[in-house]
C-alpha cells in the first residue's frame, strides 16, 4: 500500500449538513426553496455543478460568479467556527502516520473552502492536497486521484481510497484505486476491489492493505 487518500465533506468531516444550511440560506436569495432531496442531486460533485443546478431549479438570471461568492463565502465562515471529524477519521489518521503510509486529502471542494476546514483539522496530517482548483475536471473524472498520485509518485493501483459519494467512488475505481465507502446521502453498493462500512470506525490500516492483498 502506496498512499491512502481521504474525501474531505461527509467522509473526513462532518460538513454535508453545513453544505445544505449555506444551500438553503443561497436559494432563499435566490427567490427559490431547498430540499434535502436537492442536496442529494449533488453530493460529491463540483461547485461549477452545484452553481448550473441551483440556477436551474431557482430559475434565476443572478450571475453564476455572485452565486459562487455567496457559497464560499458562507462555507467559509461556517467552517471556519469548527467542524466534526468524522468517526474514526483521526485514529486512522494517526495510524496510518504511525504506519509511515503517505496520505492525501482529495476534495471536489474549492481551495478556500478546504482551508477552512484543515483548520480544524490539521494541514499538517496530509502529505499531498488536491481541490477543484488543482483539476480541470473534478469527480467522478479520475484526475483527481491520478493527481494525487502523480504527485506523491505512487501507483494508484496500490493506493486506497476512502469516499462517501457515488461519484467519489467513480473517480477512484476509474483511477485504479481501491476503494472504502462509507455512504452519506446517496447508497453505494459492494464491489470487487471496494469495501462499504457504515463508519471509519470498523477499519483499519490491516483492513486497507487486505483490499490491495497486501
């Protein structure tokens, strides 16, 4: 096992639901309501996706770009109070530092938005970090994991990967990787080569290595 990659929102923080909080607060600017049942057409998606949905269903002439500051700056400000680790998150963490195991932190995020939530975290704990701002294609494109990879000069064949959302596992099983889930909104069924728990807290650094056969 080469390298270890985390998602950031609803696998190694809590942030989904602050996701859906700044989502209804901007569409109530927007003249249109929110439902969690929205939320969930984009989960683990791109905040370009997220802007082009919130748009449609509002059917607002409002800038794209002005949508975008009114998110990242809400995000920001939110995040930057604290955010919940996830379960588990830190002690893998730290095992896998313990371990020697390269880790990275791949988001579909903005860079601003992930700052803020290393904040809480700690920059420090990653070895490498990919954003929406260090991809022109974000999941479920491979790319940001063949990124990551690439940029810690591992083979993504025997890198795990750790994700809540269809379209994060997508990315990483297109990319190569293995893959364990840990379903947020959206269910994501077994497969060859992919583990699904209901918490970090059922796995280890032996459970990661036993999907590589390592």
């Amino acid at each position: 096992m080469q390298a270890v990659f985390f998602d950031m929102d609803g696998l190694l923080v809590d942030s989904e639901k602050v996701w859906l909080e700044i989502e209804t607060e901007v569409m109530a600017r927007l003249g249109a309501s929110w439902t969690p049942e929205h939320q969930a057409h984009l989960v683990g998606g791109s905040m370009e996706r997220t802007l082009d949905y919130m748009l449609a269903v509002s059917g607002s002439d409002v800038n794209p770009e002005t949508v975008q500051e009114w998110m990242t700056t809400g995000m920001v400000s939110r995040l930057s109070q604290g955010v919940r680790v996830m379960p588990g998150a830190s002690e893998l963490l730290d095992a896998l530092r313990d371990e020697g195991v390269p880790v990275g932190l791949v988001t579909s995020s903005l860079k601003e938005i992930a700052e803020a939530v290393l904040k809480s975290v700690g920059r420090d704990r990653f070895d490498v970090i990919v954003t929406a701002d260090d991809v022109t294609r974000t999941k479920p494109d491979p790319e940001p994991y063949l990124t990551a990879s690439e940029l810690l000069g591992v083979e993504p064949v025997r890198c795990v990967v750790l994700e809540d959302s269809p379209n994060g596992v997508a990315a990483a099983t297109a990319a190569g990787c293995a893959v364990v889930a840990v379903p947020s909104l959206l269910p994501i069924e077994p497969a060859p080569g992919r583990l699904v728990v209901s918490s970090l807290t059922e796995v280890g650094v032996v459970d990661l290595r036993g999907l590589l056969g390592a």
